[in-house]
C-alpha cells in the first residue's frame, strides 16, 4: 500500500494513505493488522482523513515494510473481530452533529413564524412523554422537562423552550453513546471459549476443532458442557441452561425437534444436535443481551440511588411551585425545574458498573452484574473448592498401580476413554497422560453415566465400568479389592489424590494425581485476609490426610474433607443464617450447588462449563491473584458510587440555590445541569485503577 509519512518524532509517525477514501471496515483491517504486527505498541485510524498514527518500539524501517506489505485481503480482514465499536461512535458522532447543524440552520436562516412552528411541533413529543407519566400516576423527569417547556411557552418564550428542547436532545444522545459504548466496550472483551467439540461420524464419535464443523454435521453434547451452534435435537433428551440468552432462570427440556442456541450449557443429559448455523451465530448480540440482562442485576447502591432520583421529582415540583409563590417570578421557579438529580444518578450508577465490569475483564475477570461486585466488596467469607482452584487447573498423573493382573496401559486408555467425556482438571490429566504415552483410546464402551461428585458409570460388553472416588467405588457400588491384594492398596501413597478405576465389580486400577498446590495459594490466602476476609474456608472431597497438608500450608481458617455437593451448599446457607455474606469459588460440576448458593459465585475459566455458567463472577484460571484484585476493584467501584452520589447531589443542590437566587438563567441551569451530567458519565467510564 502507497502511503506518505505527514510528521514523526521518536517512535511515533503519522502517515496518509494513498486513496481517495477509506470505509470504516477498511478501516478497521488497516487498525487491527497493524496492531498484529510485533513492535507496533499504538494504533489510531482516521477514515476520514485516510491517515493513521502509529506508535511502535521496533526498528523505523520494519514500520514502513509493514505499511508497504498492507493491503486489504481476506486474510487481513480476518483479524477484525465481530464489532470494533468504530460504527457505533460513527453513529453518535454524526447524530450529534446533525442535532447542532439543525440548531444553527433554524436559528439563522428560517424566518422566526417558521422557527416557532418548528419548536411547537417539537414540543408535541416532550409534552406527550409528560402526559403519558401522569396519566399513569407517575412523576418522573418527563414531567419535569414537560412543565418546563410548558412554562417557557406560556411566557411566549419560544428561544428557551427551544434551547431547553436542545439541550435535552444532546443530552439524551450523550446519555446513551456513553451507555452504548459501555456495553460495546465489554461485550467485545467477552468470547464462549470453546475449541473442540464431538462429532458424530457413521462409525463413532471424534473430538475436532471447532473450526471444522459444517452447517448440517452432528455433534454430540453431554451434561455441564457448552452448547457451541445453534441447531436442532436429532436424538436425546436434556434440560439446557439459557439463562445467558433469555434469562430464563429454571433449565428448558430439549428432545428431539427442538431448538437449541450456542452459549447455553446443558445442565443434565446428552443430545445429538444437527448444526444449522457455524458462523455469525448472533455471539456478540447474545453477549450484550447477557450485559443487558445482567443490568437488572443492580447492586442495593445502585437501586437506592434509582429509587432516590425517582422520589426526589415531586420535590422538584414542590421547589418550583414553592419559589413561584414566594418571589412572584417565574423565571427563578423555571430554575428549579431545570435541575433534577434523576438524570444524573441514573446514568451514572450503572455505567460505573458497566466500567467496572469491562475493567475487570481486561484483568481476566468476567462479571455478570453489579450486585456481585457489590457483595465481594462487602463479603467477610470465602469458600475454596480444592483441586483446579488452590491448586493448579492441570494436574499430573504420578503413578498408576492395577490389581487382579491388568495391563498399566490397558487400564490408563480404559481410564481416558471414560473421562474425555467430562472434563475437569483430574480428568483433563488422565486424558493427558494417555497422550504423553501414544495410547490411542477409541470408543469401545457404551454411553457413560456421570454421577455428579462421584464418577462415570458404564459398559465395555457386558462388564460394567466405575471410575472415580473411594467412596462412589466402594461405599456406594460395593466394589471389592481382588483377593490377597489388600495391603498394596494400603501402601498407596496418600498426599496425592486418587481415581478407583472398578471392572465387574473388581477393583482393577487406582490411578494417583498429583496435584501441585498453586505457588502463590499461600500469598493470595494473606493478602485476602489483609483486604477484610475473617474467614476463609476450603472444602474438598478429598481424604482428611491431604485435606489437612494443603489446609496448612495455604494458611485457610477452617477446611472440611471428604464433602459432597450438597454438603458444601448446606455451609454456605448455614454461614448466610449466621448473618455472613459468601463467596464461594470452583471450578467443578460438582461446584454448582455451592456457586449458586453463594452472595457470589466464582468459578474458573478453565473449569467445567456448567460451573462458568452457573457462577456469577468468572476469573482467569492463570493465577489466583485476580481474586486479590477482583477484590480492589468491587471496593474501588463502591467508593465511585458513593463519590458519584455526593457530587452529584451537592453540584445539582447548588445550581438549584443559584437558580432561586436569580443568578444563573433557566437555559444556564439547564446547560450546566446536563453540562455536569455528561462529565460525571464521562469520568465513571474510566478506569477505577
């Protein structure tokens, strides 16, 4: 691509593209190709200009081969995700422009009979909104900005209706760029996540990338896993999870015939599923659905606020008419009518929560409302899951000791080929390690069973296959040790966790994990307490031996072995009638009672799908101190609410004095009351650190 460089200082140029004009998705490739390239630190692309600023710690001349090397291809065209938001400020800015434009060409060129015709018609809808709350037995800003434009009117003041009418108009449009561009902002930080999936072929099943599949190919999805098409039920029965799509709280059944979207998660079951749609599948409009659903999901700062600005019309009413009959001058009781707080707390509030939200997913935190924020800010107890959550998500296998004469090897692929199905971190490094060791392990058992916090049953002929804890093996299916082999399974070590693999009854392998504690578990544990957690829980399923080793070492205040779901669960209600606020945080199926019980659930991001889905607040599974600073910002958040919430009372407060005092006009106060409420939405869009 020809281009000519206009100015550059160190490490900075800015270049003009030779074209005549650039779209806005040309645009957009030029933007995110550059920002591929290594060495490229910043990228700002203006189309209108067809130039572009380029900032970058690299060698000068690799800069201009990258821009010589440009074009606008498929491949390039590639990078550019779903939405950019360059649209979107188009959108705004030109609304913006047009809403001054109109302004200025009525108010010099049209004759004023014409200009009063206008501003009339204007009104019509202003008024309607007023009329429209009052009939419904509400007073709500509308009917602020009614009476107002009323008044003016009344006065044969048609230059103050007018501005007010303006004013109100850019008002409502920076209003909602700047909620607009919140929502933008995260949903395009947000992703599904999912790389591979089941095929279904004529023979069997085959795990493929996603990339892979094609609009009619069959794909089988089993319980706590991601649904990643839309399509429809060819055979199975399931309850889905759409909360992310409809909100819809309770599962929907799903059977044959039915349809089924990408992002919703199957809680229970199994379906094979007809794909109708590999591309463009609405992803980002479903995310910004979940926002937008995840809105209603006020924290009690927020909806005190709402609740404030609603009580306070009737107020301003009373102000005006109040200043009206002591001062005789309508212009001063117009002053009142022009400030109201509403405005102000109402954008401000959750648009700090939208800030806060997209903050906290740059730092590999994904929250679904502000509520959540609120209740880890006020939170005094958490809840540690063990495996995958204090300890790393990828867990090895140590060693693999069989019984009754089977095969290491054997029972390693037997092992794999029944957990692939259910991926968790232990299941996740029992399929890792058939692969570390080139055992293939194609299907030869019937449909697996998952027991939730137990294991997998199923058939290889007529044998019956188990494989998981001690308890599920031997307490609950009354599995035996084969004779004269009961002390070696006495000496197996007993730090690490273990799989019982049971064929016909017979216990044939244990299968022992590894499972190295996070190296920062202990500083994360410190620095949770530092920031006002009194207690702090782990809970696990494991043995009470390993329970107690990882307990002390992390430096936990309490910790609970061998628990089932609804035991950890039945804690966190138990703490809540206590009078103490819960986090709970897993990254397991078995995790899902406990995450829905909590103030906030925390899953991983590694973790099973029905765990992120279920959970409210889902953190990067790199290290656990995005708890430490998921923790920063809900405080930080809080205390822009409450700053939010002093200004904006104080500033609307003192414009109202200034009013009644009749030294600032009806179109000054309405210019600095939006003027204000513009900046505080402004400033609550940045980042709180």
């Amino acid at each position: 691509m020809k281009c000519k460089i206009l100015h550059e200082s160190a490490k900075s140029m800015r270049v003009r593209l030779m074209q005549k004009r650039m779209t806005l998705a040309q645009a957009d490739i030029l933007e995110f190709y550059l920002r591929t390239q290594n060495g490229i630190t910043d990228v700002k692309v203006f189309d209108r200009t067809c130039d572009v600023i380029i900032r970058y710690d690299c060698p000068r001349n690799a800069v201009i081969q990258m821009l010589a090397k440009f074009a606008y291809t498929e491949k390039n065209a590639a990078l550019v995700p779903e939405r950019t938001g360059r649209e979107l400020s188009r959108t705004y800015e030109e609304k913006l422009v047009n809403t001054v434009l109109c302004k200025v060409l009525r108010r010099y060129l049209l004759p004023e009979p014409v200009r009063m015709l206008l501003i009339l018609g204007n009104s019509v809808k202003y008024l309607l909104e007023g009329l429209k709350a009052l009939l419904k037995g509400k007073l709500e800003v509308c009917v602020l900005d009614a009476a107002a434009i009323t008044a003016a009117l009344a006065q044969n003041d048609y230059e103050t209706a007018d501005s007010v009418m303006f004013l109100l108009k850019i008002g409502d449009i920076l209003d909602e760029w700047t909620h607009r561009k919140s929502v933008d902002d995260l949903a395009r930080t947000m992703s599904l996540g999912i790389e591979q999936v089941w095929l279904r072929t004529e023979q069997n099943e085959i795990l493929v990338p996603v990339s892979q599949i094609q609009k009619d190919d069959e794909i089988i999805v089993r319980m706590g896993s991601v649904i990643p098409f839309d399509g429809v039920v060819v055979s199975g029965d399931a309850s889905v999870n759409q909360a992310s799509m409809t909100g819809e709280s309770a599962p929907v059944h799903k059977h044959e015939g039915s349809a089924v979207y990408a992002g919703t998660v199957m809680e229970e079951g199994e379906c094979v599923i007809r794909v109708e749609k590999t591309s463009g599948s609405g992803k980002y409009d479903r995310i910004v659905q979940m926002i937008e659903s995840s809105e209603k999901l006020k924290s009690q700062a927020e909806d005190k606020a709402s609740h404030l600005a609603d009580k306070l019309v009737p107020y301003s009413f009373a102000g005006t008419v109040l200043v009206y009959l002591l001062t005789g001058n309508l212009t001063k009781a117009l002053s009142v009518l022009m400030v109201d707080f509403s405005c102000a707390l109402k954008l401000a509030m959750p648009v700090s929560v939208l800030s806060a939200m997209r903050e906290c997913s740059q730092q590999g935190i994904t929250v679904k409302g502000g509520r959540f924020l609120e209740a880890v800010s006020e939170a005094d107890t958490i809840v540690f899951d063990k495996t995958g959550t204090l300890t790393y998500a990828s867990p090895k296998v140590s060693e693999i000791i069989t019984f009754g004469g089977h095969e290491e090897n054997e029972m390693l692929r037997l092992a794999a080929c029944l957990e692939e199905h259910f991926p968790h971190s232990v299941a996740n490094a029992v399929v890792k390690a058939a692969e570390e060791r080139g055992l293939r392990h194609e299907e030869c058992h019937s449909k697996p069973e998952y027991i939730i916090a137990h294991g997998i049953a199923s058939y290889v002929g007529d044998q019956r296959v188990l494989i998981g804890s001690y308890h599920f093996i031997f307490e609950d299916e009354g599995c035996y040790v084969p004779y004269g082999e009961e002390e070696k399974i006495c000496s197996i070590p007993r730090d690490n966790s273990r799989l019982y693999l049971a064929i016909a009854d017979e216990l044939a392998a244990v299968i022992c994990i590894e499972d190295p504690l996070r190296k920062e578990a202990a500083d994360v544990i410190w620095a949770l307490h530092e920031q006002g957690f009194s207690n702090i829980v782990m809970m696990t399923g494991d043995s009470k031996h390993t329970a107690r080793a990882v307990a002390e070492t992390v430096g936990v205040d309490d910790f609970y072995s061998e628990v089932l779901p609804e035991e950890k669960a039945g804690y966190i209600r138990q703490a809540h009638e206590q009078g103490r606020k819960v986090i709970m945080i897993g990254d397991g199926i078995n995790d899902s009672p406990a995450l829905s019980e909590a103030d906030a659930g925390i899953a991983i991001s590694t973790g099973a799908a029905i765990a992120r889905e279920i959970a409210d607040i889902t953190i990067s599974a790199e290290d656990l101190y995005t708890l430490v600073e998921l923790k920063r910002l809900s405080d930080a958040l809080m205390k822009r609410i409450r700053d939010n919430y002093r200004f904006i009372i104080g500033f609307n407060s003192l414009l109202l004095i200034l009013g009644v005092a009749g030294i600032i006009t009806p179109a000054t106060s309405a210019f600095l009351h939006n003027g204000s409420t513009l900046a505080i939405g402004m400033k609550s869009m940045t980042n709180l650190k």
